[in-house]
C-alpha cells in the first residue's frame, strides 16, 4: 500500500500542473497637439487569435486642451465671468460610433469692475488666462462580441479621433470674448486575453505515461509481495 502511495506521488510529479492566467497586449497611436476642429485617423494592431481566447478589450483615451481664454466686460456695473476653455475628444469605430470621450477643461474665474469702454482684454474690466493646459482621460472597456470579431484577425484596424473646441465664457451682462484652442490626444488599445494551454513535448508525454504506467503495475501486484 505504502509502495502504491509513493508511485501516485511520483507520477503526481511528473506531471506539469500550470495554472493558465490572462495576458495583455497593447498597441498605442496619438494625434499631435494643434488648433481645433480636427479629424484624424490612428491606427493599432489587431488581436491575433493564435494566441488565445479574448476577455476583453480596454480603450483609453487621454486627451489635452491647450490655449488662452479672452474676456472683457462691458456692463454698466461689476460682474463676475466665468471663463471655460475646454475640448471634447472622441475616438470612434471605423463606422463612426463612439468607444470613448474625453473633455479636458480649464476654468477661470473673472472678477471684473464696471466697462471702461475700450475692448482690449486689459485693465480692471478685462483679462486673459494667458496660455493654460488641461488634461483629462476617461477609458472603455468592451466585451461585446462584435468589438472581438472587428478588432480580431491579421493586420491593423483604423480608428478616427476627433478633437472639437468647447470653449465658452458665462456672466451677466455684456461681456465680450476670445479664445484660442489647441488640442491632442493618445490613445492605448489594449487586448485581455487566456493564452492557449501549451501541449506537452513528447519527452514530458512519455514521463508522464510511465508514471501512469507505475501506478497500475504496483496496484497489479499480488499481496504479499515487494
């Protein structure tokens, strides 16, 4: 009985036991900084299907607004202005649905006097943000199995990116405003996955038959022997 016991520890042994856990892959693509509206086009691999079962795939978009915000009030008595300068930043399917968003905003706030009357974004009743930047990153993460069929296979898959300017002043009275806007964005595109389960080597095979082999002859043998 002893002998029988060490025989299935052997074998035990001698087979590999590997537990299989997920893997990632990612694959990134960015749009350099320049004036909104734009439109651009960014690329990224395709998950291969050899390598194993997709979970799940992760869009991350981080979007940046750069620029300078303009404000002069006209009104008769103080005010306060709010001053947002901000982009939205949408990346897309190649048939134009939305994966993710991303609003970067920079907001400044304005405590003006009554209008001087000369519209130069200066003075008491006047201001500039001078050149600011705003950072944002939202992320989405897909299991739908028409997002697994589109971004599967060989190759590359395009993705439109598109940055729109949002920028916009708020406060009563009169106020008159200026805004410059710069935009950018990078995008990840990333691939959760369980790798296949790696078939043994022959050589592994052959162990792990001999141990099996073991353990069948010592169960075989008659009582009383050794």
């Amino acid at each position: 009985m002893k002998k029988t016991f060490a025989a299935l520890a052997l074998a035990a042994a001698l087979i590999p036991v590997a537990g299989v856990q997920a893997a990632t892959i990612s694959f990134n693509d960015d749009a350099a900084l320049k004036k909104t509206n734009w439109t651009n086009t960014l690329s990224f691999g395709k998950f291969d299907s050899g390598l194993g079962t997709l979970n799940s795939i992760r869009f991350d978009l981080s979007g940046l607004v750069q620029g300078t915000g303009r404000a002069e009030s006209d009104d008769e008595e103080a005010t306060t202005v709010n001053l947002s300068l901000g982009s939205i930043l949408k990346l897309s399917r190649p048939d134009g649905s939305l994966l993710v968003l991303s609003n970067p905003v920079f907001n400044h706030v304005f405590e003006f006097s009554a209008g001087d009357g000369d519209i130069d974004f200066a003075g008491t009743s006047g201001g500039s943000t001078g050149m600011v930047t705003a950072n944002a990153h939202d992320f989405f993460v897909s299991t739908s199995s028409s997002d697994f069929a589109l971004f599967s296979g060989k190759g590359f898959i395009e993705l439109g990116l598109s940055a729109l300017g949002t920028s916009f002043a708020k406060g009563p009275g009169n106020v008159t405003t200026g805004f410059d806007t710069f935009a950018s964005g990078a995008v990840q595109v990333s691939y959760d996955y369980t790798p296949f389960a790696e078939v043994p080597e022959p050589a592994t095979l052959a162990t792990m038959l001999a141990g099996l082999g073991l353990i069948r002859a010592v169960r075989r043998r008659p009582p009383g022997k050794q």
